[in-house]
C-alpha cells in the first residue's frame, strides 16, 4: 500500500506539533533540485473525514493526491503575469476528521523549514472535513490567517462558535476564498453561504462562490486543471493572489 500511495509523491512525516509527526503526501516540482536558489508556492491540501488515518494510500482517493496519483500536471500559468509556477503540494494526513489549527500552522512551519516555498504565495485548499480546516485555519487567530495568500474551500461543514464569529480577521488580512457547493447538498450550501455573508458584513469583494448540479461528491472533477469557471481553474485563481506583508 506504501508503494501505492508514493506514485508520483514521496512519503514524508511532518511535524504537527511538540514531539508529534504525521505521515503526509509530497510532490515537489521536477526541477527543485536544479533550480536551487528558486522558490516556489506551496499548495497545503487537507482531505476528508473519511480519509483520516494512519494509510496515506486513502488519500489518493480523492482531490488533488488523486489527480497528482494518476499523473496530472499542476504546473499553472499565471494569468495575471503570465509567468509559468510549479507547485510544492503538501498534503497531511490527520489521525481523525482533520487537523486543528495549531497543527496546520506547525505543518507549514516545518515545511518552509525544509523546502524553498515562496511564502507570498500559500495556499490552503481541502474538501468537506477538509474544507472546513481549511476555514479555521483562516478564522483562527491573525498570525495564522495572515499566512495565507488564498483559500479554497469545497462543502465545507460549519465552524464552532468560536470561529464563526471571528471572519473579521479573513477581511482584515484581505484573504481571498473560493467557495464550492452542491444543489444537491442543501447543508453544505448553506454553510458557505453563512461564511460568505460573515465576510462580506466586514469587507465585500473577497468571496466567490460556484454552485453545481451534484450532491457531496465530485472533488477530484473540482480539482482537475480542466474545470474552470469563468475561465479560470482553481490553479489560475489561486496564483493570481499574492501576499503583499
């Protein structure tokens, strides 16, 4: 299963906290190791509840380590510069559900420790379970929500309180978020609809939302370089946001 799982990704463990590593999913780009003064932007992938555990195999199951699994190619042409960028993928696996925000920011210290990441350029994206890390991280304290250039979350479930109430500090660090959802899954409909509205009460213009026929399902379809709306793929959009501090 190990072999199953390194197709085209390599098998680390990260560091999630004091004295606690976690097994994760690697892709760097094919020229990382000749271009040794580049840096590159870092895409952190979060996955579903039911692709927790201790078999990094489950990953490949969906989203983007099942894309990269079968031999898709991120490498994105930015449409605002239109420069070339080849993503460092990261994508760890939780114990269960997902990570917690502490974890994700031990996650991202350890990986720009150990890899030229372009921290003007880091992305959180994860679906479901994941999707909704991906919105906590964002709505858990500035120092974390400011590490992010944008965010892309698909049927997220709902926040805590706690978090919920804190999308002030997604507006103030002016962190765009691409939202998707389903008709066929009211829940999770509703759900980003509430994260858009507690961003827009504070600042408009950073939310974007697409809706599509189908239930809770159809990750892998969302992630593929070839779905674009309005043009653009997730890759595009997320390249075209930089942080500026």
């Amino acid at each position: 299963m190990a072999a199953y799982a390194q197709r085209n990704m390599e098998r680390i463990e990260v560091n999630v906290g004091p004295k606690e590593n976690r097994g994760a999913l690697l892709q760097l780009p094919k020229d990382y190791t000749a271009n040794t003064k580049q840096r590159y932007p870092l895409i952190l992938f979060l996955h579903g509840k039911s692709k927790a555990g201790n078999d990094l195999s489950k990953l490949t199951l969906d989203g983007i380590p099942y894309l990269l699994h079968h031999g898709a190619n991120l490498n994105t042409v930015n449409p605002a510069d239109g420069k070339l960028y080849k993503f460092i993928v990261l994508m760890p696996q939780a114990v269960s559900w997902g990570l917690k925000p502490a974890q994700v920011d031990a996650v991202l210290n350890d990986a720009i420790r150990r890899y030229r990441i372009d921290t003007t350029r880091i992305y959180i994206t994860g679906y479901s379970a994941g999707g909704s890390i991906a919105v906590t991280a964002l709505t858990e304290n500035k120092a974390l929500t400011r590490r992010f250039a944008a965010a892309v979350s698909l049927s997220p479930v709902l926040l805590d309180d706690k978090n919920m109430a804190q999308f002030k500090l997604v507006a103030d660090a002016n962190v765009p978020c691409w939202y998707f959802a389903g008709e066929q899954e009211p829940y999770f409909l509703r759900t980003v609809r509430r994260f858009i509205d507690s961003t827009n009460k504070y600042k408009e213009g950073l939310t974007k939302l697409t809706i599509g026929q189908h239930g809770h399902c159809c990750f892998k379809d969302i992630y593929a370089p070839s779905y674009k709306v309005e043009g653009l793929n997730i890759y595009e959009w997320m390249l075209q946001h930089k942080r500026k501090d």
